[in-house]
C-alpha cells in the first residue's frame, strides 16, 4: 500500500508538472498574460491533457514503450523543477510560515485534511491486493489494448480482429504508457485510482478554501456531489473500466463552469494585466475537460459541443463587442482551442485506422480504405453482430435497455412499452432515484427564483437579475439536461450514466441554494444536511481495512486460450489465440479474438503490424472471398 501511494504521488507530480509547462508555454502567446496563476490541482488536469494528446500523436508513429515513457518522465521532471517547485514554493512564502487562520477556518481545513487522507488510505488499501480481480470488460478487451500499444504502433484494422479492439479511449492510452513503470504489466491498474483520488482532494480543497470568484455555488456544489466521489473512492479496487472516469472529468468540467460562466458572460471582466478573460487559466481548463472527457468516453459528447460552442461565444463577443485586434483573439484561441484541438484530432486519426470509421463506435464517418470495418453484419449470428459497427452498437444499446433478452429487436424497435417496464425494475431505485427528484425540485424553485427576480421591481427590493447570470444558469441547465436525455435514449444503464443524476442535483442545488435571497448560513446547513444523509443511506465501507499486501499489486495475468489457425487461405496462416470458455482473452499473447470469423485476413500475410480487413465489403453488398469463406468455414469455431 506505501508503493502504491508513492507511485501515486510520482505520477500526479509528474502530470502536474506536464500540465504547468503547457500552461508556461501557452501563456506566452501574445495577449495572453493573466493575473490568475493555475492552481495545482487544474495543473494536474490540463497535465493529464497534454499527456495523452501526444501520447496518441506519438503511438500513430511508434509504440508507448520504455522510450515513450523516458522522454515523459524527462518531460515531467524538466517542468517540475523548472516550474512546479517554484510555484508551490512561492505559494508557501506567500502564505508566510507563520500563518494562523482562525479557528473556524483552522478546523475545517483539519477536518477536511484528516478526511483526505483517510480516503487515500482506503484507495491505496483496495488496489494493494496481490491477486487480480476479475473484471469483465477489462478481460474482455482492455488487456489486450494496452499490450496492443505497448507492442507496437496502431495497427490499421484493428477492430476486425476483435470489434472492441478498435475502441479509442484516452484513459487506456494513459494506462498504457503508465504501464512501463516500475511493476510490470501491474502500474496501469494505479491510474483509475489516481484519478479519483485527485478529484476527491479537488473537492474536499473546494468545501474547505473555494476559489475567491463563484465562492458559495463553487462550495455548495461540491457538498452536494461529494456524495457520489466519496462512493468510487471507497469503492476503489485494481480495474481499467473508464466509464466513471469520463464522469468524474465531466465533474471537474461544471466545476470550471460555475467558476468561469459569471466572470466570461460578463462583458466588462478584465484582470489588472488588461488581458479581456479575466479567468485565462480557466477559459484553458473549460476547453480541454469537454475534450478530454469525449476522448475517454463518447458519453462526453454532449459536454464537448457544449464547451465548443461556449468557447466560440466569448471569442465572438471579445472579437465583435469588445472589438479587440483580429491577432489577440487569435492568440487567446490557440491558447485555449490548440491542445484540445490535437487530442480531438489523435483520437479521430486512432478511430481512422484502427476502424476505417471516424466516429467510431458510432456507425458514422466510414471511409473509403481498405480495412474499414464492415458496417452490416453479414448474418444474424453474435459473432458477426459484433464484429460489425452498426451490429454492435445495437447489441450496445439494446443491453443496456433489457440486458439479456432473447431478441435484442424487441428493445431496439418495440419502444418505452416494450422495455420501460424492465428497465425500471432494474434500476429505477436506490439514491439516484431520490437524487434526480431533488435535482427535478432544486430547477423548478430555481427557475421559479429567476422569473420572479427577473420581472421589474415594485418598490424597495432587490434589483432585477442580470441577463448574464441567466443566460450562465440556463446553459447549465441545458448541459445536464441534454446529459441526461443523450445517456437515457443511447445506453440507460445505471453504470454509464449514474453520476448525470448527481450532476443534475448538484448543479441545481448549487445555483439554488446560492441565490442572494437566502443567507449563507442557512444554504451551507442544507448542503451540510443533504450531504451527510446521502452518505448514511450509501452505507460506504469506511471501516479500516488492512491491504493485503504492503508493498504489491495485482498482476494482470491471460486466460486459457488456443491457438486456433483462420481459415482463409492465407500462406502463411494467420493464427489466433481463442479463449477455451466464454468471450475473455484477459492478458494474452497477441493477436487474441474470440470470433475468429473464416473472412478475417491479414492485410499482408505473415505480418501483424500491416492490419486486418474482412474479405466481406459489406458497403456495396459484394463478396470478396466468401465461396473460400464458406468452404473452410467447417474448421473454424462458432461462437454464439
């Protein structure tokens, strides 16, 4: 458990580090000088950004191995010693070392200090374990992916040998350069974890010293979402399941949002270096979480058009309203666009080869190559539904609406009658059912709030609202509404979309609770309330545990597999490894599929790195090798 913790410390210094350097180094474009420095903690983030933007430029060309990690590492440590010390150290001087907060505020922050470290123990203790925990997806596919990038550069066609295998996801790119660390095959299975671990510090720093700007929506909403991160931290076990991790960045991203909206819809915000965001750090930080979430998961795709069209409203307002020069805009553009715009742009040349499809795993965006993969499958059989794009996100999405059913048709076609029911069963229950009525109460007394604030005053009374305090709280409620609605008609399983009940609630409650008509004191007793009977209705293991290894974790290790030779007609033959029982391949030698399908070839015999391609061209309904196909089909196994 110490190691752990170390290794953690390591890579958030490092990350963090990363981070301040493409902060330093954007800041100096021209027109971008701001008052605000980054706090460690959007360092960190924006680290974790530029990370994996050139970690996925870098495994176009190469693979993330030993070499790929020492230029970061050298990396991290030229930035931290160059520009992280410098900053914690004058953070220190300028707090003075003989600082005495009251003692309230002395309190609290030892409170919030204790809590934090309490829950680091009880991460660190869930993934010091010296057996692997099975996961299902991670023995499905997200072995196989990161051996895949540790081996070799991305291999066009990949998601023909195994339809999963094309799935691009930012987290497993991190994990996968991660993954050459100290503990082999072991040190990617840390940064589920780190992550989460760092947005429950993030949140506990929020409650106890929230930002000057946004203070008490800032501290409220943490109090009200904490509940949710406090539930995965002491949840957290060995796993490369990403789905949490794109909501947990999407947590970050309405952070940001409730402390930049008020200050950016505001015309007139400037800082004392004339720079027209007067928040230029957190103008960075909005851009790059609505991308960094879309690039670990797709379910962010909501988030980043979102971020996308707010930040192209304020260049439109700081270019036409406020009239700057046509080259300072442009600098404050690239400072905020260029490094989401090249992880936008790794993550769709990853989809191009590895599936022919742009939006992948959304069947949209196929391309004219050679190792496209098909968007039909060729028959009704599951190995061909799921080796096909548009088959397999509709097997997706008809799990999610009724997991298990005999005919996926029923769910896709038969609509709300048809799988509603089921679905509320199963899910329809427990906190976030509670949760998503109290969010439903928190926007309607909110909205009622702003009609009444914003109809003329009558007589002595406060004035009316500002138009860009309503325009900020209408987005926001645009974006955890529109959350919501993509995740409930996309896929409604609770495990994809369980934070959006918190995000809705927690965003609500916060520019509710935070209106000027209710004092302080009475909001925070609210959040403080809702908080801590959340908490006791999850019923969280918080007992102590002891780890069950001080100093090791769990090793990724493969199942039982054979090799199983495709029979297409290949000189020499492509040989697979099958797994011997179910659809897992865990941590097998490469390459590993459980369909091995008759149509699968190799793009050039004889060698993995030249791609896979299915005989079928299912574009124009046309058949390349199915007669061979069909003939030596009887030798190849069938998974149903």
């Amino acid at each position: 458990m110490i190691t752990v913790l170390a290794t953690w410390l390591v890579l958030f210094l490092g990350l963090a580090g990363i981070g301040s350097g493409a902060f330093a180094l954007l800041a100096r474009l021209p027109g971008c000088g701001s008052a605000e420095r980054p706090d460690l903690f959007r360092r960190f983030w924006f680290g974790c950004g530029t990370t994996i933007m050139v970690a996925q430029l870098w495994n176009l060309l190469a693979p993330l191995d030993a070499v790929a990690l020492a230029v970061w590492l050298a990396a991290a440590a030229g930035c931290g010693l160059l520009l992280l010390l410098p900053y914690l150290w004058g953070t220190v001087r300028r707090r003075g070392w003989g600082w005495r907060p009251g003692r309230r505020r002395a309190a609290l922050l030892g409170c919030m200090a204790l809590a934090g470290l309490y829950l680091l123990y009880l991460g660190a203790a869930g993934v010091a374990t010296p057996r692997w925990s099975r996961v299902y997806d991670s023995d499905l596919y997200h072995f196989n992916i990161l051996r895949w990038m540790n081996t070799c550069a991305v291999v066009p066609g990949l998601g023909n040998l195994h339809s999963r295998l094309g799935h691009t996801s930012g987290f497993l790119v991190l994990s996968a350069l991660f993954d050459n660390l100290w503990w082999d095959r072991a040190t990617a299975w840390l940064l589920y974890g780190l992550l989460v671990s760092v947005a429950t510090l993030q949140w506990l720093r929020m409650i106890a010293s929230p930002p000057a700007c946004a203070a008490r929506r800032t501290r409220l909403y943490c109090l009200l979402t904490f509940p949710c991160l406090a539930r995965l931290q002491t949840t957290i076990h060995p796993t490369l399941y990403h789905d949490e991790i794109a909501l947990v960045v999407q947590m970050v991203l309405l952070l940001e949002l409730l402390r930049f909206l008020p200050v950016c819809l505001d015309e007139r915000a400037s800082d004392d270096t004339g720079c027209p965001i007067a928040d230029l750090p957190g103008f960075m930080m909005l851009a790059l979480l609505g991308t960094l979430g879309f690039s670990i998961k797709p379910s962010g795709a909501v988030a980043m058009i979102f971020t996308i069209c707010t930040v192209a409203g304020v260049v439109v307002v700081l270019w036409c309203r406020q009239r700057l020069p046509l080259r300072r805009v442009a600098s404050l553009t690239a400072a905020a666009g260029l490094v989401p715009l090249l992880l936008l742009t790794g993550h769709v040349a990853r989809n191009f080869v590895q599936t022919g499809w742009l939006a992948f795993p959304a069947p949209l965006g196929r391309l004219p190559v050679d190792w496209a993969m098909p968007a039909e499958p060729a028959d009704d059989t599951h190995a061909e539904l799921m080796q096909s794009v548009r088959g397999q996100y509709e097997v997706i999405k008809a799990w999610a609406r009724m997991p298990g059913a005999e005919d996926y048709g029923q769910a896709l076609d038969g609509g709300l009658a048809v799988w509603l029911p089921g679905w509320r069963a199963r899910n329809w229950k427990g906190i976030e059912r509670r949760v998503f009525y109290l969010g439903l109460l928190f926007w309607l007394l909110h909205l009622l709030g702003m009609a009444r604030d914003c109809s003329p005053p009558r007589g002595i009374g406060v004035p009316p609202l500002k138009q860009e305090t309503v325009r900020g709280d209408l987005m926001l409620l645009v974006l955890v509404g529109a959350d919501l609605l993509l995740w409930f008609h996309a896929a409604p399983d609770m495990r994809f979309g369980r934070t959006f009940f918190w995000l809705w609630m927690g965003v609500g409650g916060s520019l509710c609770l935070s209106r000027p008509r209710l004092p302080a004191g009475f909001a925070g007793a609210v959040a403080v309330v809702l908080m801590t009977g959340a908490l006791l209705e999850m019923s969280l293991p918080l007992a102590p545990r002891r780890p069950a290894s001080w100093r090791g974790v769990g090793r990724a290790r493969p199942l039982r597999t054979e090799a199983v030779t495709i029979p297409n007609g290949q000189v020499p033959p492509l040989v697979v490894q099958v797994p011997l029982k179910g659809d897992r391949c865990g941590d097998s030698p490469l390459p590993a599929t459980p369909y091995p399908l008759p149509t699968l070839l190799l793009r050039e015999p004889g060698r993995l790195q030249s791609g896979f391609r299915r005989a079928l061209e299912t574009g124009d309904g046309g058949q390349e090798a199915g007669d061979r196909g069909q003939e030596t089909g009887s030798s190849s196994r069938q998974w149903q």
